[in-house]
C-alpha cells in the first residue's frame, strides 16, 4: 500500500511513524469522535465479542495482556467474517484532518486493512460516503495515525471497515468543529465551546495548556481542567490563546474554577484581539486590547465579567496569576454572521473611527476561502514536509548501498 498515496488521488492521505498523539500534527486538533465530545455509534454490522461504543470511550486502552475473544478493551466481531462495519455520528460536525485507528491489545485479532469513508453533513436524499482511507494497511497492537491532505467539506458521520473482521481498540477522529449556524442566533452563544467550532492555538504552559478540556461543558473534576506548575522563583503567568468559533463582540466572559480548591489562580486577566490568522502571533497588525485587568476569581467558583459588545474579537488571550487552576471559560456573545450565505460565515468588521460607516469592510466569501486554506496550511506543510523526508531517507539508504 505504501506509505504515501499519490498526490493525484482525490483524497491523498500520509501515514505518520509515530507511537504517539503528542509526536504527531494530530495532537493540535480535537478528537471530534469522543464521546466526550458527544460522540455516539450509529450501528455496526457485528459486536460480538465487543461492542462498537469502546471505539469512541475518552479513555485510552488499557494495555493488557490478554489473548482471550471478548476479553478485550475495544470493538471485536465473531471469527471468519470478510468485512465488517461500524458508523460514528461526531459530537459536532466539522473538518477531518486525520485519524488514528488503534489496534491496542489485538495481535492477531486485529484486522489487516480498514476503510475509512464520510458523510457529508448536508448531503440531501440518499446518503453519500466519501472516501478519505481507501483499503489502507494497518498494524497490529498499536497506533495507526494517518493525516488527510486538503478537504473543505464539512462531516457528521465517520464508517469504519475492516477486513476481515476483527478487533479495534479506538478510533480517533481528528479535526475542527464547523457551528451550525445559517443566520445570526437571536440569543447569545458560547463563542469559546469546541462545540462551536473554538480551538486553543497557543500556549505557554507546555505539558498541560494544549487541551480543549477548559472549552467543554463537563468539568466533574481537577482532571478536566487545566492547571498550571507551581510558580517558583518567579511567578510563571502562563496563557491560552483561544481562537473563538466565529470573531463576535461578546457581552460577558465567565472563568470557572469549580473544584480547584487550595490550587485556584489569585487573579485572571483577559485580552482580545482580531484576525484572519488562527495564531494572530503570525499577524503583525493584530492588536491585544485589554478586556479585564488582572482580577480576582474565587477558588471553586464561577466569576462573571461583563463585556461592553463594542468591538470584534476573534480571539481571546487567558493569563492565570501566578499559576493555578481553571476549569472552564466561556465567552457568550454574538457572532457577526452573513444571513444571505446560509453555507458560509463571514465577517462583518466594523468601521473604525476615522473610517466613514459607508467604508466599512464586508470580508467578501474569497477572504473567508483565505481563511479556511490558512488553516489547513499547517497540516498540508506537515504532509509536504514529511514526504520530503521519506524521499531523502531513501536517497540516502541508496547511495549507503551504493558505496
């Protein structure tokens, strides 16, 4: 099968040599899949010595040895089946960007190759499968990441095939959430929920920052927020830059730090921005306004900022002083939204005040499609550049043969 598919191909994909998530361009998008995330399985064709829902458990496999059907942590078909099948529904619809289908604990249960194909989340009538992993090779007893090249569709449903049948452990499916929103919502929105489409972009606490934990809506303990090292010889200040589902103005901001007691942050502070980039750090003209000024938060609480909706933000930066815990923030407001293009979000930027109002800039469906492409470039890069890699490795292994 090889490693990497031809680039002619619809859907060209690139098989990653990693062991791990963190090792991987991967670890920088959301396992849309998780029942975390809301995720449910829609059918399978066979669950008999497993059912399909541990493809989706948050939980990693615990590796065990064991050699016993049925005994396994994961999804598991009878014994002499050709293929077999299983449907995720992702807890939000969105871009797919790569997967990891992980054979955990199954060696020779395991299955040789898998398909994996989407739906489209607008398909009309009959429904439509798109094929991103056509028949591609996996390993047993371990990860099997693959990164998808360019796609701009938007997916509800992941099918998984396997031939034969057999056993998978999990099945991540990584990406981007896309909000489903066909004109302006007449109430205010989490603009700062993975839900809607928010993602964390940057950080500066390097072990614990880069998770969406503090995004969701669940937080039953410590462990599903993030909580930053200890301040030692200085206080550490550590943040989040957070790019929200849709630039809005936002009428409130509430940071919880429900069930962080003794471990709580004296103070936050809070800064928005606005730009196209999805790490306004590569956006010169971005510019940080200050939205609240180091302030006090109760440890295992909820505290509520009030936000004048005067201007657009797309982004949001979060500093916890001098280090602690967070369980969630939120950032309710409204996002500026094109009602005339129900499959496209644009932006409505207001003027600024040396600006006339009739000069006020609408970013036109090309500026959006701008958008979109500067946020796949980093995988694209990704794909590119380990591509290159494979050619000079065996370049070099030629010319050591040679010699």
């Amino acid at each position: 099968m090889g490693a990497i598919q031809s680039c002619l191909a619809p859907a060209p994909y690139t098989e990653l040599c990693a062991k791990k998530l963190d090792d991987t361009i991967l670890s920088y998008y959301m396992d849309l899949a998780s029942s975390k995330m809301a995720g449910s399985i829609v059918g399978a064709s066979d669950q008999y010595f497993g059912d399909a829902e541990n493809l989706i458990d948050e939980d990693d496999p615990i590796e065990e040895d064991v050699d016993r059907d049925g005994e396994r942590d994961g999804w598991q078909t009878k014994r002499h089946v050709d293929t077999a099948w299983a449907i995720v529904r992702l807890g939000c619809q969105g871009h797919l960007y790569g997967f990891d289908v992980n054979t955990a604990n199954f060696n020779d249960a395991a299955p040789l190759t898998v398909t994996i194909e989407a739906s489209r989340s607008h398909s009309h009538g009959s429904q439509k499968w798109v094929t991103l992993l056509p028949d591609v090779q996996v390993k047993p007893n371990g990860h099997n990441f693959f990164l998808l090249g360019g796609n701009s569709d938007v997916f509800s449903q992941v099918k998984l095939t396997i031939s034969p049948g057999g056993g998978v452990a999990r099945l991540r499916c990584y990406g981007t959430a896309v909000p489903n929103w066909t004109k302006s919502p007449k109430n205010s929105v989490n603009l700062a929920s993975v839900h809607n489409g928010a993602r964390i972009t940057r950080w500066t606490d390097t072990n614990h920052a880069n998770d969406p934990s503090i995004l969701m809506d669940h937080g039953e303990s410590t462990a599903d927020g993030w909580e930053t090292p200890h301040s030692r010889e200085s206080d550490r200040n550590d943040y989040v830059v957070i790019q929200l589902g849709a630039p809005g103005t936002l009428s409130s901001i509430a940071v919880s730090t429900k069930h962080f007691l003794g471990n709580a942050p004296d103070a936050v502070s809070l800064a928005g921005c606005y730009s196209l980039e999805e790490d306004p750090a590569y956006d010169y003209a971005a510019e940080w306004i200050d939205i609240v000024k180091h302030s006090a938060v109760k440890p295992n609480a909820v505290t509520t900022f009030k936000v004048t909706p005067e201007k657009i933000f797309s982004h949001l930066r979060l500093t916890v002083h001098p280090d602690g815990g967070i369980q969630q923030i939120s950032a309710l407001g409204y996002p500026q939204i094109d009602e005339k293009k129900s499959d496209k979000i644009e932006v409505l930027e207001k003027p600024k005040q040396d600006v006339s109002s009739d000069e006020s800039t609408i970013v036109t469906t090309e500026r959006t499609s701008l958008r979109r492409k500067r946020h796949r470039a980093s995988a694209d890069r990704a794909a590119v550049a380990i591509h290159e890699t494979i050619k000079t490795t065996t370049r070099a292994k030629r010319r050591h043969v040679a010699a």
